[in-house]
C-alpha cells in the first residue's frame, strides 16, 4: 500500500500566513490539538500523522487566505481525470 500524501509544510505554512496558534487553527479546523500536532511533527516521528490536504484548504478558507498551489494543483489534476473519465 502506498503512503498517503503529506502536506504537513502547506499547513505550517497556512498557519504561519494566518499568524495564528496552533489551538486556533485546531479550533478552525474542529479537530483535537493533538491530531493538528501529529500533523505537525517530522515523518520520522513515531507519533506523526501525515497532514491532509483538505486540513489546508479549510484552514485557508477559514482565515481569508488564498487557496495554495497545492490545492491549486490538485484541483486541476482531479479535472483533468474527470474529463478524461467523462470521455470513455
């Protein structure tokens, strides 16, 4: 099974760009402060979880930021598969 997708850096960076604490973004994102820690932690931490990329997006939206390029990205990657889906 592969590993699931990291966005850990995305969402240091959205907290930083929001210039909030880590109990507001977990607050904002209605999950435990220690789920948003595990996050948060290296991969080479027992006890970390990688950080979904749906954590970012809602961070995001919540605080007024802009969507990240990630997300950006990924939109229109899932677009593209879509159509190409669409097509068969």
């Amino acid at each position: 099974m592969s590993e699931s997708p990291d966005y850990s850096e995305a969402l240091r960076e959205t907290i930083k760009e929001a210039g909030i604490k880590r109990a507001r973004a977990a607050a904002l994102l209605r999950v435990s402060v220690h789920t948003l820690n595990s996050w948060l932690k290296p991969r080479t931490s027992k006890s970390s979880a990688p950080a979904p990329l749906w954590a970012v997006d809602l961070l995001r939206l919540r605080t007024g930021l802009p969507q990240h390029p990630l997300s950006v990205a990924e939109d229109e990657r899932l677009r593209q598969t879509m159509a190409a889906s669409d097509k068969n």
